[in-house]
C-alpha cells in the first residue's frame, strides 16, 4: 500500500525554537507568579535562617541576612523582565518606524539618519549605556530611557533592509497602481510580510536587553538599591562567593543564563524556521 504523501514534505524538527519557547515561558510563567506570590517576603530578614544551603524550605538557600533567595530571584525577575519589555518596545517601535520610512522612500532622509545610526553604532551599546547613567544617575526609567535609545538603530536597520526590498515587489506595485497611499502600503502590505525578520529581532533585542540591564545593575549604575534586581544580587552574592555562601551567586547567575538562553534558542529557532509556503 502506498503511503499518502502531504502536501509539503516535513523538514527537520526546529529544537531551537521549541526549546527556546520552553525555557522563556517557564521563566515568564515564573516572573507573573512572582509579581503575586512568593513563598516568603523578598525584603524579611531572619536571623535564624541566616547562610542556609538549598533545601526543600528554600529552594536557592538563604542569603547573608537570611532572606530566602528564591523569592529575591523572582521579584527580581519581575523588574528585569519589565525593563526588557520597555527597552525592546520603545526601540522596536523608533527603529520600526524609522526604518520603514526610510526603507520605502529612500533619498536624503534616508542618508541622514542612517549616518546617525552609523555614529550610534560606532560606539558599544552597553559602553555607552554606562557613560550616559554615570551621568544621570542610576534609576529604573533611567536605564529603560537610556537602552531604548541606544537599541533603535539595530531594528531600524532590519526595518530599513526589508521595507527597501518589498516596494519593489508586484504586490506592492499592484497596491500602488490601484490607488493606494504609500502608508497605507507600507501599514497593511507590507509590514505583515516583515514579521519573519522582525520577530527574531525583537527576541534578540530582549536577549541584549537583558544582559545590558544586568551588567549594569551589577555595576552599581542601574536599578536603584529600593528594587530587585538580577544583577544587583549577583553583585552581592559575589562578595560570599568563597566565603561560604556559593548557592547564592550560583542560583542567581543561573537565573540569568536561562533567561539569556531562552532568548538565544528562541531568537536562533525563528531565524531557522521555514516560511509555510
């Protein structure tokens, strides 16, 4: 007997892109519960439970002033994952629109502002991050004002390559030749077909986001001392690294490496992943 063929031929499975969607939505599963509950406060201090190991009443140990960690990680996840989603939605937003006008009509607008994306790149973004907060302080909004700005060029650049290809396409000609305003083409044609090259951006985009936001908190200059942060305890839990207390940078930095992976496997699946047709 024959077997019935489909009509499109299975190709490889794409591990990437499931792992990487396993492991972000167990963290942001994990970072939704910690905004409502937590097993013990993040801020009480117990000095009975001071430097206790991981155990099956505190899962990551305790830190040096008896705080249970875990609860710490999950509120502090809930503040790096928040920053993330500012600094990625501003950006994405800025470079999206920029790169679209500038991708679709071309000329000397399009010269000017990629040679400000040009001045923006040259320079690290995370470097640049550190010189701008070193001078308006530390602060939540400042690093979401900060990373925002800094992470525009990268998407308006995506944005830029895919608008210039598509409005030579036929299906943006015949949009054009049957009266159709260039925004209305650029809105409802041809953004829709820019989402397979967006949509790993912007993964990549939370990935950097994230990182940047830790390193700095790490460095004192992010997240102010009155909110968790990832990096900041990182930043404490380094100090007790070899003075008994191992659990609690390890358990941290783990924490981050899965929320960096995740992103990294998502963003690396996406770009892997096969169009329909």
């Amino acid at each position: 007997m024959k077997k019935r063929l489909s009509g499109r031929a299975a190709g490889p499975t794409n591990w990437f892109l499931y792992l990487g969607a396993a492991i972000t939505l167990v963290m942001a599963a994990l970072t939704v519960l910690g905004c409502f509950w937590t097993p013990y406060d993040p801020g009480a201090m117990d000095s009975l439970s001071k430097a206790l190991p991981p155990c099956p009443a505190h899962w990551m140990g305790t830190d040096n002033f008896g705080r249970d960690i875990f609860s710490r990680a999950l509120q502090g996840m809930g503040a790096t994952l928040f920053i993330s989603l500012c600094v990625v939605a501003i950006s994405g937003a800025a470079g999206t629109a920029i790169g679209a006008v500038t991708g679709y009509f071309g000329g000397w607008g399009d010269e000017i502002l990629m040679r400000i994306c040009d001045a923006i790149t040259a320079f690290p973004s995370i470097l640049l991050a550190l010189v701008i907060l070193a001078i308006l302080g530390p602060g939540k909004w400042n690093v979401i004002g900060v990373l925002g700005i800094l992470f525009i060029p990268s998407f308006a650049r995506v944005a830029r390559g895919e608008f210039a290809r598509c409005r030579t396409l036929n299906y943006v000609k015949s949009a054009r030749l049957m009266g159709a305003g260039p925004w209305r083409i650029m809105v409802r044609h041809i953004l829709p077909n820019t989402a397979p090259v967006l949509l790993p951006a912007v993964s990549i985009g939370f990935n950097n986001a994230v990182l940047a936001e830790a390193s700095m908190s790490f460095l004192g200059i992010g997240v102010g001392p009155a909110d968790a942060s990832l990096g900041r305890m990182l930043s404490d839990g380094q100090s007790y690294l070899l003075r008994g207390l191992p659990w609690y940078a390890l358990c941290v930095g783990g924490t981050i490496v899965l929320l960096i992976l995740g992103f990294s496997l998502l963003g690396e699946g996406l770009q892997r992943r096969k169009p329909a047709f």
